[in-house]
C-alpha cells in the first residue's frame, strides 16, 4: 500500500487499522515447532481421547520444555477439536 498509493507507513497503518510495529515485526517459528509437533502427533494417536492440558503434561514427562498455550496453539493450527464433559 505505500509503494502503490506512496503515502507514509504510519498514515497506511492507520488506513488499516494496524500497529506499525506489526508491521516491522518478522515472525520466526522456533527451531523445534516440527519435532514438537511429530511428538504432539504421536502421543494424541497414541492417547486418542487425551486433551491438550493431558498432552502437555505427557510431554513434559517425555523430557519437553513446554506449556499448554503453545500445544494448543498446534493443536488448533491442526484442526483438532477438544471434547467437553458439559
């Protein structure tokens, strides 16, 4: 948008309703999200009705560094659904 209507980054930023340091920010997957996520994919087959909280946990048993958010990050980057006992 600045280089085809060659208005200023803050002026662009605000047209759409954007920080600008969003805009200068460059996202960067950790070095071991594929390995994680091969593990996540082998203890969720393994343990088919386990959650990602359960998962988690399983995974930190396994020797991981790892908390919920980021497993339920992949989990739902997957597509996977968590089942609720209402």
């Amino acid at each position: 948008m600045i280089a085809k209507y060659g208005v200023s980054e803050r002026l662009a930023c605000r047209v759409l309703g954007q920080h600008r340091s969003a805009q200068r920010k460059i996202s960067k997957e950790p070095e071991d999200e594929a390995a994680l996520t091969a593990d996540i994919v082998a203890v969720t087959t393994q343990y088919g009705r386990y959650g990602y909280r359960r998962i988690t946990a399983l995974l930190r048993d396994a020797g991981w560094l790892v908390n919920k958010k980021r497993v339920e990050r992949i989990w739902r980057r997957r597509g996977w659904k968590c089942h609720r006992n209402n």
